[in-house]
C-alpha cells in the first residue's frame, strides 16, 4: 500500500487487531480482516479504491502475495456487505449483484439461522487443495458435485427471493451432500454428530461454514423452535447464537488526535 499509493514514504505506525471469531473458523474473519486492513491503508493513505478494488487487492494479498489457498467470496462479502449474489467470471472478473429483498423476508430468514461452534478448529487449505485436485483430476463425483453447488447457488436465489424457506431447506440440504462430495475431508464423525443432534431439535437442514473440516455450523429452524435448539445446543456443544445481517461492508474511519 505504501509503495503503490503512498510514494514509497515510509511512516511509523502501531497496528491493532482483533477478531471475535476463533481461528479455523471457516466465517471468513481471516479475509475480513485483510480487507479491514487494505480499507483502513486507503483511507489513511487516501488511496483512490473502492469497493472492488479492496476487495480484489485483499485477494491478491491473501492468495497470491501469502500464498494461501482459497478462492474470492470471503473477501468481496467483507468489503461490500448486505445480501448479494456474487459472479466469478473468468479474465479476473467479479460482479456483485445486491439483491433487493423485501424487508420482511430478510427478517424472517434472520429468525430461522443459528450458528454455533464445533469446538474444533481446522485448515482449510488442506480441505481445498483436495477439492482443487479432485477437480483437476476431473474426478467424476467431485466435477458433478460442483456442477450441483453452482445449480443450487442459482436455486437459492430464486426461493430466497421470493421467501420459500421450506425450499430453501431442502437446497441447503442438497447442497451439504453435494458438498462432502467434493472432499472425504468436508465433515467427520464430530460433525455429522452436530447434525444430526440438531435436527433432533428442530433444524430443517444444516451445513459446516467454509472449507469444512470443523469450525461453525449453521442451521435453519423454524422460529418457534430455533430458542429451543439454541439452548440445546449450548447445553450440548457450547457457542450457538443467532444471526444479524449487516447492510454495510468493511467501514474505515479517522478520529481526532489524541494528546
């Protein structure tokens, strides 16, 4: 950031950070944190970047710059927030399309989420180089995994649209078997555990956030229901809380000198 928007003029500076989330948590908080730091440089350096490019510099820094595996989502959903439905084209292009979700729907599916830890952490690189290889190996059942995770992302959309939450259910059902597919290492004994625990208690469907492996689970539950599986949960496991959608992406702000 220096070198490319600040002239190369070193300067002395102490950085802070914290993240809410443990580590290996598969909510993206390893991403978010990159694009807080790529936002809080621009703003400081006054750097001409909007969202895109913060996302998209996130994203070089993270997989090209450090290395680590992965792909493009965790990074563009920091920087831009809200409920959107994201391309990933080829030639490097990303477009970010917000979907216009009516206020009462968006409330409904805040009231049917809940998360809760596993208890375990995990690396998702290890997860994703099997999937990468699967893929590049054209492994059959991985390739048809895939094309079932992208036909289900479109499906999504559409019931999400228009509130079908008993469809949403069964695609993100779908989705969960499609994909373990893609990788043996997706779910374990622990988490199928979680699962089926869960709908014992009320979940229509669930699935490990990220890579897999471990981390946190979501579920949908009917809201009559999702106190009793909360409470359930955190007798069982630990961590289970509600969702809150934020309208807004990574924010970055200048305060006053402090004497």
């Amino acid at each position: 950031m220096v070198a490319e928007f600040g002239g190369g003029i070193r300067f002395s500076a102490t950085i802070q950070t914290n993240v809410e989330a443990p580590a290996g948590s598969g909510l993206g908080s390893s991403s978010a944190l990159v694009v807080a730091l790529v936002d809080a440089f621009r703003n400081h350096l006054n750097a001409p970047l909007g969202q895109y490019d913060v996302a998209h510099l996130a994203y070089e820094i993270e997989r090209l710059d450090l290395g680590l595996a992965g792909g493009k989502q965790d990074q563009y959903a920091a920087a831009f927030g809200g409920v959107n439905f994201i391309e990933f084209l080829g030639h490097d292009r990303v477009i970010v399309n917000p979907l216009r979700i009516p206020r009462d729907i968006l409330n409904e599916l805040e009231s049917r989420l809940v998360t809760c830890f596993s208890g375990t952490s995990r690396h998702s690189a290890d997860i994703i180089q099997r999937q990468t290889t699967s893929v590049h190996n054209s492994d059959p059942i991985a390739v048809e995994a895939m094309h079932s995770l992208k036909s289900d992302c479109l499906e999504m959309k559409r019931t999400l649209m228009r509130g079908d939450f008993d469809a949403m259910a069964e695609i993100l059902y779908r989705s969960w078997l499609a994909k373990k597919a893609t990788a043996s290492t997706v779910s374990s004994a622990h988490l199928e555990d979680m699962l089926a625990f869960a709908a014992k208690h009320g979940a229509q469907a669930g699935k490990v956030s990220g890579a897999g492996g471990g981390g946190f689970m979501f579920f949908l539950v009917d809201p009559t229901r999702r106190y009793g599986l909360m409470t359930a949960l955190r007798q069982a496991w630990g961590n289970a809380d509600p969702v809150v959608f934020s309208e807004t992406g990574c924010q970055s702000w200048r305060v006053p000198c402090r004497r």
